[in-house]
C-alpha cells in the first residue's frame, strides 16, 4: 500500500523528530518549555522547513510560530493545521512535534506541485500546550481562541520569571496579546494530527483513527476519615478502616467505568494516616479523574462512582468527604471534517476507527472559535506517551501524512467559507 | 456486687495511677521513658506504695523496681506479679502502670490483715516494655528470662547516650546485668493485670478476662508493580493498575481475617506511586501484620492471604514481590494459672471470658521463665490505648484487683512449686 516515495517521507518525518529533539533544557533527556532558548531554536529550525516548503513563517506576539501557504485566490480563508513546539520533562520526541512535522510535509507536498488550494493553509507550531513552565495549558491555541487572560502575564516560573518577561526574553511582545486572538477573521476549521498517546489503535492494528472529540474531565478528592486502632486489639468486625473502605472505593470506580465502557476513571493518589504497620488507618485521601467524550457519560458516572462511595462510607461507619478539583465539558469534532479525514482512510483502504481522546490537546480550544477535528497516529510501544520510550513508525508517520494531506483538499469542499 | 471498702480501693488506685502520671517528660502529655528521671521518679513513688504494704522494695541491675513480700516459709517458691512503669509518647495513664497498682494493692491487702501465702510475692515493675528510649522492646522482663543481650549495652538513645550510660546515670549497674537472670532460680508462675487495649470487653458489658495467649505476629510489606499509563489514554481493560490490584489485595485480607474469626489482619501503610491524579499508578507498596492467638490459625491465615494475592496479581498482570519484615509466635498462657483466674472470676459471680492479647506485654518474654498468664481489666472510651484518652473506671479497677487477689491465693495450690 505504501509508495517507496511514502516510506522515504515516513523516514524523512522520523529524521526531522530525531533532529528535533536535540533542542532540549536536560539533555540527553528531552525537555523543551514554552519561550525557553530551546524553544526559539526549534522554532527557527521548524521555520526553516516551512519556508523550505513554500510558506511565510513568523512568530506571533505570543510566541506560537506561524507558517502561511496563501491559497488560490488572495482572499482565500484560512484553512489551520498544528499541534504544538513545547514538551513535558523527559519527554517523548512525537507528542506535539509530529502533527507540525506532518503538516508541514503537507504543505511541501503543495509547493512540490505548485499547486494551490481554495483556502490558504496555516501551518501553527503552538509554544505552549503542555503548561510545564507556567502550570497554564494550551497558552498558545486559547489565545488564538479569544480566551487568553491578560492576568497571566503576571505569573511567574519556578525561577521567578514572569511570563511577561519570558515573552520579552523571547523576542515576542507580550503587550500585542490581543493581535494573537483570530475571532474577527476565524479559520474555517483548525486540524491537529497526534500521536495517540495510548494502545487503542496499536492493539487494533490500525495505523490511524478519526478523534469523535477531545474527552471532558472531572476530578475530584476524596477523604475518608474513620478510627485509628491498635492492629492487634481491634477485633475485625469492630473496625472503622478508611483504608479498607478507600479500597472498596477503588473497586468500585474501576467497575463503574468498565460497565459504561465510555468512560475512563482512575484512582492516581492514595494517602493513608496515620501509616503505621500496626496501626488501623484512619484516614485515606484519594483523586478521582473520570473522562469521556461524551458529558452526560461522564456525569452520569461520576454519579454513580459518588453513590457507590456514599454507600460504602455509610455501612462502613466511615465519615466521607469529596473536594471538586476541576471540571471540563467535553471538545467535540466537527462531523464534517471527521467524515473528511473518515474518507481519506477509507480511500487508502483502511478500517475507519473512530475513538475519543483522553488526552487534552491544542485543538480542545478551537470549538470557540472554529470547527476542529483531529487525526490520531499508533503510538508504539504499549501506547506509552509522556515518556522517552514513546515510539512511532516511519509507515504510520507517512500514512498519517498522506491522510492529512488527502484531508485537507477536502476539506476546502466540506466547509462553506465564511462570508 | 461491690462493697463499699472495693468502691473505695478502685477510686484510691485511680488516684495513684493520676498522681503518677505526673512523672512525665512532656507535660501536660504523659511521656515516660526507660531510665530517665521521671522513670526514677516514679519508681521511688512505686517503691513508697510498696514500702506501705509491707515489702522491701529496691532497683535491680537493669532499673527494674522489685518489692517483694516474704511467704509464709522463709524458702517459699517466689510466685511474681508485675507489668511496667515506661510509657509511649502521649500515652494513656492506665497501660503498664494499673498493673503494678492493682498487684500493690493485692499485697496491701494481705499485709493489712497478717496474712502470708505459701508463696513470696514479688510485684515487678518493668522498667522497659514499650521500647521507646532504646528501640528494644521488653528489656526488663526478657533480661529476667534470660534473653538479655549484651549487645543492648551499646544501642544509643536518639540524644547518642548509651544503655550502659543511661542505667549508669539511673543509679543501676550495666555489668550486673547477669544477675537480672533468674533461671537458676526461677518463680513458680507470672501473673500479669492489664488494661484489654482493645474493645472486647467493653462491648460485652464485662469488667475482666482471662487471656488466653498473647498473639503471634507476623508483618511483611508487599511490592506491586504494574504499569503507568495516561489516565485518559489507556481505556479500562487495557490497564495495569497496580492500585486497583492493591485495593483487591486490601480486601481480601479483611475477608480472610473476618471469616477465620480468630485472626486479626491489617493493612496500615500503602504507598502508591508516581501518585499523580492524571497518572494509573504503576507501583504500590502495602504492608501486612497479621496475628492471632494460635500459631497454626496465624500461618493458615497468612497462607490464605499470600495466595489470594498471588492469583489477584496474576489474573491483573502485575509483578508481586513479598518482603518478610518479622514473626513472632504466640506466648500461650498456662492453662492452670488461666483456670485460676476464671475460678476467682466465677466467684465473683461474673461471666467468664477468654480472649487473646493481640497487643504484646511483658508476660510474653516469661514462658522461657516460668507459666505465665494474664488478665484483662476493660478499657473504656471505645477500647482506646496508647492515648491520653484512654479510660479505666474506678468499679473495674477494684474488681480486677479482687479477682487478682484471690487467684494470687489460688495459684500457689494451683502449682507445684520447684523441688
């Protein structure tokens, strides 16, 4: 099914990561944060390749690196594609990287032929979505979004720099924020192609799947408080363990989530005092992370998880006590643009696999400002992201690519331009 | 069933048990350590009270304060009684001490009236059981059975002062601790009074019991290892989540003890880690203590639990390693000092309750010595210990001490004493 062409881009793609990920703050581990040295070197590299594929490129006030390929008329609306330039600590080299690096290829495709699309295609390599820096995500793609808080100027990195200063640091103009915000003229859709970051599509054999929509979260704290009792005197049935009931807890969300099959949930942290061998736990905090693509999942198990835990707590002689810590409703994509990246699978002869993501992404700002959709790329390795044995393939880099590129000149067809 | 003089001996040994517990290193807590002043001070008190009901009262070479009323025989077998004058940090008054007061008590009484027994008595008060100031447990009533270790000597407090230099400083003398041993000479029997620690008695509506062994123990911590993965990412039946594996473990052990009946088992610590909300957790750490009364019952639990876990692991696909931390077998109580006990029980009109130590005291280093056994007096405010919440009412202090009294009386027939 591939070309020797397809392979050689696939291996292309891989080499630019490879070169890519020399811009690191920890080598040999890669971490690149928002408007660090490191980060302006990856983004001149990346304008390098833009340009090399026919386009403008230039940072935005904000530091998000833009590449513009004009369409066929000069009036032409904007088509966005990107993913985003920065990383968490001792990351892995595709997160992020490879749906500009695609993109781009995307593009060079075009310029190769010289041809022109019926919208002007841009090209994003967004600075700041992971938030490792400044403990904000998605800096880059809200801003475009219309929602960046001016107040975030004001907060400082663990070194005290402010984001203000860090953006002057930068080169970029911290003041000219607001030229960043694109609602005036919004894009027709904005397309992000992702490594999946999970096993979904490795344990399906697939090399790529159709995002349904970026998952919404809700998390929570749990605490329990019971008795603290001497391990030895306490006979069994007299017990108040929090950290038995924590545990019954736990099974409980695990069961939930499995029965709706729609959802995720997950117990990350778990603290038990007074952590005593000898000593019956009295009091056990916990997180809750639930996520599905669809909010009414969602709600309805966190429901059924806090019913389940207020249960327990009761019959336990357990005092039970839950903290909200964040909420998010659920991104969806745009059904017109997942039936275009639905069509170009299709035409290349693959199974269309539609799946939700866990994960947050720079396109989970777009529904704000424009439909988005996105494409997602087999993860290697067990599906494991974040982490500097993250792997892609160089055939699974070049059938994604050929896909966007297939995408995208539907895309133009799809959507009506704005008037 | 009390007459007025045991109303009034119940109120007057929680009146010295109060006045004691003022020798405290941390006032207003109670805090008591081995070989300290307030140790001194309070074994000279104890020594008075001893003084006062007819005994000659002096240190031996390891600080234990050792009074002793002659038999009716100048070579009467000694038959000895005692529990200790250390304390935890912030402990309760009642826990060591009660025992040395209600055994007083028992020779005050006979002392008032003239009488001697077939046996001497020797009411013991240890000088350390808890362990606190050295980290060895039991130094007081083991080093009498003849399991001193020399060694001990050289352990360093956390201020860096030395055994040897601290019974230095308390007046006694380290190189005499030879002459702690009493197995060229042992006692006929050890009779130990102590608060249950527990609530047992409580909720049965019973001022006493009769222990039946003080539990064997056995602790180990467990090591699971599963994988960490994307709390959004990685759908439920792809994961590895050594918590969920660790809170099935957590419940097992409870239902294995509670269907045993006459086990206790306890998880007191677990560490999950990374521990991030976002994060499945990848590996968990917990501790086990299991213990009961028989030895057999303790290792079939023990067994139980080991093999539950191994198939949770197993069927979860997590790795299970199991660290053994410490065992210790029960220290049965001799059947007929127990059935003294139940007879000066019974006399007294009062149900009679057997049930196990799942605390440790001193009476467990003594089978070594001599038959030993133990009798438990209630403990209130829900069976709390090692707390300055801890509650004894003046009515169970007085029946405990009558009881004591009379089976004191009934062992020394009970019992051969050594040729």
């Amino acid at each position: 099914m591939l070309t020797d062409d397809d392979r050689a881009l696939g291996v292309r793609l891989l080499a630019q990561a490879d070169a890519l990920a020399a811009f690191t703050e920890e080598a040999p581990a890669l971490t690149r944060t928002y408007l660090g040295p490191q980060h302006r070197a990856a983004g001149d590299c990346l304008a390098g390749l833009m340009r090399e594929a026919g386009m403008d490129a230039s940072y935005d006030a904000l530091g998000n690196l833009v590449g513009r390929y004009p369409g066929a008329q000069p009036d032409a609306p904007v088509l966005m594609i990107g993913s985003h330039m920065d990383s968490v600590r001792n990351a892995g080299r595709y997160d992020g990287l490879f749906g500009i690096l695609s993109a781009i290829a995307c593009v060079a495709g075009l310029h190769a032929r010289g041809a022109r699309l019926p919208v002007a295609l841009e090209v994003v390599a967004f600075g700041d979505e992971e938030g490792v820096r400044f403990g904000i995500t998605l800096i880059g793609s809200k801003a475009m979004a219309g929602a960046f808080d001016p107040a975030w100027l004001s907060v400082r990195d663990r070194d005290g720099i402010s984001l203000r200063e860090a953006l002057v640091a930068f080169g970029a103009d911290p003041d000219a924020w607001p030229s960043v915000d694109r609602r005036a003229r919004p894009p027709i859709a904005f397309l992000e192609s992702h490594i999946e970051q999970g096993p979904v599509l490795l344990q399906e054999g697939l090399p790529v799947g159709v995002v349904t929509a970026i998952a919404g979260a809700q998390r929570a704290l749990v605490h329990l408080t019971g008795l603290a009792g001497h391990a030895g005197t306490v006979p069994m049935g007299s017990r108040q363990d929090a950290l038995a009931a924590a545990a019954e807890m736990v099974l409980a969300v695990e069961r939930i989530a499995l029965a709706r099959g729609d959802v995720v949930a997950t117990v990350g942290r778990l603290e038990a005092r007074p952590g005593a061998v000898n000593v019956i736990p009295q009091d056990v905090s916990f997180s809750l992370d639930v996520r599905s693509g669809r909010d009414d999942t969602r709600r309805a198990a966190m429901a059924e998880i806090d019913a389940a835990c207020a249960a327990i707590a009761a019959r336990r002689g357990i005092a039970l006590r839950r903290e909200p810590l964040y909420q998010a409703d659920a991104a969806p994509c745009d059904p017109r643009l997942q039936a275009c990246l639905a069509q170009a699978i299709a035409a290349r002869g693959l199974p269309v696999r539609h799946l939700p993501s866990g994960a947050g992404h720079d396109a989970m700002a777009f529904p704000a400002l424009c439909p988005m959709a996105m494409l997602f790329v087999r993860c290697g390795n067990g599906g494991i992201s974040h982490h500097p044995d993250e792997i892609l393939a160089a055939e699974d880099a070049a059938i994604a690519t050929r896909v966007l590129a297939d995408a995208l000149a539907g895309v133009a067809g799809a959507l009506q331009a704005p008037a």
